[in-house]
C-alpha cells in the first residue's frame, strides 16, 4: 500500500518522462545518436559561450511550443525556432553575466506594472493596477495549481529576460555618441561637389568569348578570398518521383458514384430480406443527414455569398432554383455535386460592439479564468439587465469584464465588416437581427453580451449542401505505382540511374547543396529522412534508397558530399567568372590604352567626352554610368583642371577630369548633423547588435550528430 501511495504522489513525474518519451518517439527519432557519443554529447544539443543546452530541457520547450503551433509549424520548424531561441538567451545571458546585470524585485514590479496593466482581473476601482490583486492571484495559483504556477514562473522568467535585453541594448545606444568632427565629415560628403568630364571604357566592349579564364585562375582567386568563400558541409542528390495519383479511370468511377446518389434508387436490404427505395438527393428533405452520410466534407448550414462558392462553380450555383442540383465538377482535389436549399437577403456589413466573459476550458480563457461555465452565464445575463436599462455603461462593462484584448480599447467595438467575418453564433446574431438589438450569445470563446450598432446594404446568400467525394488513386493504381517503383529499383541496381529513368520516360530531379540541417527536398517538401541519410556514414556516392514521401515514393540517389571548408571551382564559378573576367577585361583595356587626355582616349576608343555635374561622395554615382564609388573617389583626389590615370570601375576603366570643384558651405556648427550621425547608428543596434554578438559567440552546434533534427 505504501508503494501504492508513493506511484499516486509521483503521478505527475511518471506522466511527464512518459508524455517526453512519446513526444520524442514522435520526432522521428529524436533519441538515437550517431555512433557512440558520450554522455555530455547524448544530452547536450548544444553549447553556446560554454552554456549547455541540456536534451530534456529542449525537448519540453519544443514540446510545449509545437503543442502551441499545432498544424501551422512543422516539427523542424519548431525545432529551429527554439534553438534559435535558446542561443540568443544564452548569449545575452553571457552579457548580463560580464556586466553584472540582473532584474532586482523593484524593477520586476514595474515590468508587471507594464506587461498586466491592462488586465481588469489586476485592477481596482478607480481602474489602476493594484500589486495587492496580483500577490493574491499568484498565492492562489501557488496553492491550487502547481502547473499553472510553473507556468507564471516561466512567464516572469521572460519578462525578466526581456528586460534585462532591453536595459543592455539602451546602454549601447546611451554609449553612442555623433561627435562634432563626424558632423563635419557628414556634411563634407554631402556638400563637397565637384562637376568632371570623363571618358567610359565599358568592359562590355571586349567579348566574354575572347577573355580566357581557367579554373586556376577562379581557384587562385578563391584561396585568396577565402573568408567569402567557406562553405559548410553538403551533399548532392537526384529523385525519380512515383506519385499515387488517382487515373481518369479512378475519377471517372468516383463521379458515377455521385451520380448515382441523385435518384432515388432500391437496394436490397438483408436484415429485412426484401429491397427497399433509398431517397436520393434529389429528393431528400433531409439534406444535413444525407450530406453527413454520404460526403468526405460534412455539411456547412452557413448562407455564403457568390464570392464564397468554389469559384469554379460559383455562377452556376448561384443561379439555380431552390432544390436543383450542380455537378458533378472538380474542386480543390475533390469531385462535388451541390445543390441549392434555401436564398435569402442579408446585411452586406454590420458593426456592433461586444463584451466577451470566458469561462474554464472556452477557446479564449488564459491562466487566470477560474468561473465555471455557469458561473460566465449567470455573470452575462446580470451585465445584459443593466445595459438594456443603460446603454451608456456599455463602455464602462467592456473595461471591467471583457477578455477581447482586440476590441477593448474601441470600447468593445468592431466597425463595420463583411458577413461570416465572425463565428458562426455571433454571426447570426448580428446579420439576422435588426439595428439596436442585444443579447447574449454563446461562442467557443465564451458568452458575448452584442449589441447590434448598425447594418448597411441587402444581399443575396445561398444556403447550399454540397456530397464530397476525395479524388483519390483506386487499390489498382496504387498497386501499379508500387510496381514501378519497385521495377526502377532494381533495374538501377545494375544499370545507370538516368539511363533507367530515360527509358521509362521518367524525370530525374537533381538537388544540390543540401546542409546537414535543411529540411525541405524540392518537389516533395519536408523530407528529413533523406537529408539524415544523405549525411550518413552508411550512405556513400552512387547508393540508393527508396523513400516513402506523402502520396508515393522516392527512388534517391546520393551524387555527392562534400566537406565543409572552401567552395569548389565548380560551385564557386557562376560568382568568381565575371569579376576575373572583368579584372582581365581591365586589364586588357589598360595595356591597349596609349592617350594620356580625355580627347585623345576617345579618339582611340571611337567613344565620346561626357561630363557629369554635382558629384558628391555621400551618393557615389555618376549620371551616364552609374554608381562607381572608385571612380568618384579619385575625382576627390584631383584638383580643379587635373586629369586622372586610368581608373579600373565598375563598369568599366574611366579616365576623369575635374572642371570644377565646390567646397560645402562651412557651417558655424556641425551639431545637426552629428546628430544625424548618432541617431543613424542608434538605428543600427536593433538590427546589428545582436547579429555581431552572435558572429562572435561560441556556438556549437550538436543537433544533426544527435539526431534531435
């Protein structure tokens, strides 16, 4: 009995190691390691500024936020979304710890003051935040549920982390400065003018075809550029995609079968042992059941505007009679017959106003809700008494009592807006009632006291029941699909792999420069499986695997790895070939060039003097060229009436003649424009700061050897 006791104390620690080890079952094997790590490795994901990142620890704030995400977010991206998360806390973390800086109790009740200023249940009666009210909400938490109090825990956690950032990104702004002398210079780059003629080279007038460049040439300018040029590990691939797609015979079935719901029609009946007439569609008054029993999508009782009707049907619907029936036509991957029950005028918009009381368990109730659902209701109906008799505490009801965060500050209004922008309850309410009207009506969300404020405009919607039937592959297609697969498979066990696919006219996708942690394969989307394989020990150049991939399979190829470190020529030409190319081009034109003035270089090059006016350094372009920060540059560098060398540009060599040079006005102060100065490197730090403290943190990263992705 006494062990007993203690399995019952302990319940909550068995149903979280259980609730982790299914959830990492579920990652797809999320626990196997890669060879045989050690211990620290099998439960370290990663370690940043020497901070671990524990295994347990991430897998519950992984669990926690994909339970969150649900469908939106696939399980890499959750992944990703908190290692991102965790690096940033531990490298901030790093800085908090150098400065010494912490979040003391005085600060942290400010920071609530802030964050829960607005929550009425933290309020007094004169509407201010009142720290009573949140000791007391905090010790019942504590007292009544444990979870829920690990869950403010956490919550203050992040507020404190917030404004610890906070405090460290106003300190490195509070620490620049825009000093006079960089005044100065700002407003020298902008001021200092100068007009020139020039003579243009383009590189465009030599032919790619007659500039050599050789591999050497692209290696030697790799090595030489080689922080521009690292890579990190990747391999190559190739697919032959199988796809379990239902035949024109298959959807020619699947559209008899609807067709063969319209009429009524007999079927025998074997428990009566007689046969029977079944009531077809056509016929049925029952549309809600017939629907339900007979579709893949159950049936919608909402009245829908033309624009909401699948648009390849949408005319046709729209103008049939009460009971005639369209279709069947192709929809979204489905075949559909629909027919129309009922029409009627609505409101094109409505606005209304609203104060929303969750309860325990609805779709909008936060950590804080405790009253039963009867308990909302009865609160409702109160609130609903008072307001028929005043109008006027409305606004004061939606401050006091409303959880819609969205509508509270308009006084819980929504302006005016389109039919079935709202669920379906509140909806009805407000379209289907008249100007003025108020009650109380119950959502997912909880119980919504509405006033109804206006209506504008009369439209026709349609009430229609549409039979779905999925277009599915037939049993015979996907066996088909399996043989071919399987074929292929073989056949490239002896043969080439794009001589196979040639043959049987099958398209070979190739997919290049796949990392260690991508996820998605071109084509055939999330497919960590084949990337975890690619990178394998196991795996080598030339094996091949099949895959099975949502709705088929895929025959892969592992083409290539390579190792992280320098890009190969290879990957490396399609960027390194034009600016050798050009260098070599520069090169060409300057060793031809003989003219040493502007009239004799475009004699030479049968090209013309321009001239170029207003040039400043702050905006290094040049009208006629284009920007060229070299070219204007060196402008800057000459004298008035001073003729340059031959310049290597952007776009081509340039010979520049300054014909006039204006100073920037001087100023009595330069401050402005130092301002300018400090407040554009203000700017900066919210979007560099962090960047540059991560380029120079120490990230390991231990998510693809432990197979967390």
């Amino acid at each position: 009995m006494a062990v007993l006791n203690k399995i019952r104390q302990r319940s909550l620690f068995l149903i979280i190691i259980i609730a982790l080890a299914l959830f990492a079952f579920v990652l797809d094997g999320v626990i196997r390691n890669i060879g045989t790590p050690s211990a620290k490795s099998q439960n370290t994901i990663g370690v940043v500024n020497g901070k671990d990142i524990t295994r347990d620890d991430f897998l519950q704030k992984v669990e926690a936020a994909q339970r969150q995400a649900g469908a939106s977010a696939t399980n890499n991206q959750v992944i990703n979304s908190i290692w991102d998360q965790e690096v940033r806390k531990a490298i901030m973390e790093t800085q908090f710890e150098k400065l010494g800086m912490t979040v003391e109790k005085d600060q942290m009740r400010d920071v609530l003051r802030t964050a829960l200023g607005s929550s009425p249940e933290f309020l007094n009666q004169a509407g201010l935040f009142d720290e009573n009210k949140l000791n007391e909400y905090i010790a019942n938490l504590k007292e009544t549920s444990p979870e829920g109090f690990l869950s403010w825990v956490n919550y203050e956690k992040t507020l404190a982390s917030s404004a610890l950032q906070q405090n460290y990104f106003n300190m490195v702004k509070a620490g620049l400065t825009g000093t006079l002398a960089e005044g100065e210079l700002e407003h020298k780059l902008e001021g200092n003018k100068v007009d020139v003629k020039y003579v243009q080279v383009p590189y465009s007038s030599i032919a790619d075809s007659t500039v050599v460049v050789s591999k050497s040439d692209i290696s030697d300018y790799i090595k030489k550029h080689e922080k521009q040029y690292e890579v990190e590990a990747s391999t190559d691939i190739k697919y032959v995609e199988f796809k379990e797609e239902a035949s024109v015979e298959d959807e020619n079935v699947i559209k008899e079968e609807l067709k063969a719901l319209l009429n009524d029609r007999e079927v025998y009946n074997e428990g009566l042992k007689a046969s029977e007439t079944v009531t077809g569609f056509l016929n049925t008054t029952d549309n809600e059941d017939y629907v339900n029993a007979n579709s893949d999508i159950k049936f919608d009782d909402r009245f829908l505007y033309k624009s909401s009707l699948p648009t390849v049907a949408a005319d046709s619907i729209f103008n049939l009679s009460v009971g005639q029936i369209y279709g069947p036509y192709k929809d979204n991957g489905n075949f559909k017959i629909s027919k129309l029950i009922a029409v009627k005028q609505v409101p094109d918009s409505a606005k209304v106003r609203h104060i929303l009381i969750p309860f325990l368990g609805s779709a909008s109730a936060d950590a804080g809700v405790t009253r039963t659902e009867e308990q909302a209701k009865i609160l409702a109906d109160s609130l609903l008494v008072v307001v028929k008799k005043d109008r006027s505490k409305f606004p004061e009801f939606v401050n006091d009592y409303s959880s819609d965060t969205g509508s509270i500050e308009n006084g819980g209004e929504y302006d005016w807006h389109p039919y079935n922008t709202m669920v379906t309850e509140f909806n009805a309410f407000e379209f289907e009632g008249k100007t003025g009207d108020l009650g109380v009506v119950k959502t997912a969300f909880g119980f919504h006291i509405i006033e109804v404020l206006g209506q504008k405009g009369q439209s026709k919607v349609v009430q229609v029941a549409t039979i779905s039937k999925k277009i599915e592959p037939s049993e015979e297609t996907i066996d088909s699909v399996f043989r071919n697969a399987s074929n292929f498979e073989i056949a490239i066990g002896s043969k080439d792999f794009d001589a196979v696919a040639s043959e049987s006219k099958y398209t070979v996708r190739p997919v290049n420069g796949i990392k260690v942690l991508d996820e998605n394969i071109p084509g055939i989307g999330s497919q960590r499986p084949i990337v975890r394989w690619a990178f394998s020990d196991e795996a080598k150049v030339g094996d091949v695997k099949r895959f099975s991939i949502p709705n088929g399979y895929a025959i892969t190829q592992l083409v290539a790895k390579h190792e992280a470190g320098l890009m190969s020529v290879e990957e490396a030409t399609a960027t390194v070939l034009p600016i050798i190319r050009r260098e070599k081009k520069a090169e060409l034109i300057r060793n031809r060039v003989k003219a040493t003035n502007l009239e004799a270089l475009a004699t030479a090059e049968n090209t013309t003097v321009r001239t170029a006016s207003a040039i400043n350094m702050k905006n290094p372009t040049i009208s006629g060229a284009g920007r060229e920060p070299l070219v204007v540059g060196a402008a800057f560098g000459l004298k008035e009436g001073q003729t340059s060398k031959l310049i290597d540009g952007a776009f081509g060599v340039y010979m520049v003649q300054v014909t006039k040079a204006e100073p920037a006005v001087k100023l009595d102060t330069y401050q402005a424009a130092a301002n300018r100065v400090e407040q554009a490197k203000v700017n900066v730090v919210s979007s560099k700061l962090y960047d540059a403290l991560k380029e120079s943190a120490d990230i390991e990263d231990n998510r693809a050897k432990t197979q967390i992705q």
